[in-house]
C-alpha cells in the first residue's frame, strides 16, 4: 500500500514517529509523538482515576439508600432527623461529585484529529492538537480535583455517620 493510500490518522502517526523537534540540548530533544503520548498519558490516568471515584460514590449512594430505608424504625440503626440530613447531604455530594467526574471521562476529540497533514509530503502540524490536549488535560485535571474534593468530604460525612451508627448499635446489645 502506498503512502499516500494510508488513513490519514496512521499517516498524521507515521510523520510523528519520524519527526524530531529540535532542542538545543541534544539530552532535551523529544519527538513530537512523546508530547501527545504524554498528554493521552495524562488523560488516560486521569480517566481511570475518576470511574474508581466514581464506584466509591455510587458506594456511597447505595449505602444512604441503605440508612434512608431504615429510617422507618424496627432497627438497631439509629436515624434521627439529623442522621437522615447528614446522609442525603453526603449523598447529594456524592452525585455532585459524580457529575464533575462526567467532564473527566468525556471523550470529546478524534485522535491526531487538529494535526495539519500536507497530504503532498510527510510533514504534519501538530500545534493545534498539541494545545488542544494542554487545554483538555488542564480542565479535566481541575475537574477532577474538584470532584475528589467534594467526594472527600461526602465520605468524612459518610464516615461520620457510620462510626455513629456503629456506636449506636454496640450501645444497643
């Protein structure tokens, strides 16, 4: 198959295999392909990270469900007005933290779809993608962080409850 015959991607990836950007330390010179795959890097983790702070919310859900439905009595449970605040408190935290986590895992880019192919060489601009992945990877970074943020404190309001229940059902026996 000739070049010019290839999917446009694998010609984009073929001229950043071959394609050197160059540095004036020889120890700091860098293919443009380690630039993108650094930033997918970076996306994949973040990616892996948020659906894990996504189960552990959806955990946490499930368990105020849980604490929710014994609210009606004939437990060991303890769920007084204020428990039953604090549990939906932290379980609408634990969505918002779920929502924030969306904007993570999105995937909303075709790979190597901004590079520039000059489809009557082998040269390939790749600024764009390369500044479209430094934008994306900086949101879905702050996403995160904000969402593990508010998904800290459901689960210290969480914790909080269950040492409580805890208590409350040792004292019972």
């Amino acid at each position: 198959m000739e070049y010019a015959q290839l999917p446009e991607f694998i010609r984009k990836k073929y001229v950043l295999n071959t394609t050197v950007v160059k540095g004036t330390d020889e120890k700091a010179r860098f293919t443009e392909e380690a630039a993108i795959k650094c930033f997918y890097d970076v996306l994949t983790t973040l990616d892996s990270k948020a659906s894990a702070l996504m189960r552990l919310n959806g955990v946490l859900i499930a368990a105020s469900a849980f604490l929710l439905g014994n609210r009606a009595g004939g437990t060991l449970l303890s769920t007084t007005h204020f428990d039953a605040l604090l549990v939906i408190g932290c379980a609408v935290l634990s969505a918002a933290s779920i929502f924030a986590c969306l904007f993570v895992v999105n995937v909303s880019w075709r790979f190597l779809g901004k590079a520039d192919l000059d489809p009557s060489s082998t040269k390939c601009e790749i600024t764009t993608e390369v500044l479209a992945l430094e934008k994306a990877s900086e949101f879905r970074q702050k996403a995160y962080r904000l969402a593990w943020q508010i998904s800290f404190v459901a689960s210290i309001g969480f914790l909080l409850e269950f040492l409580w229940q805890a208590l409350h059902v040792i004292e019972s026996l």
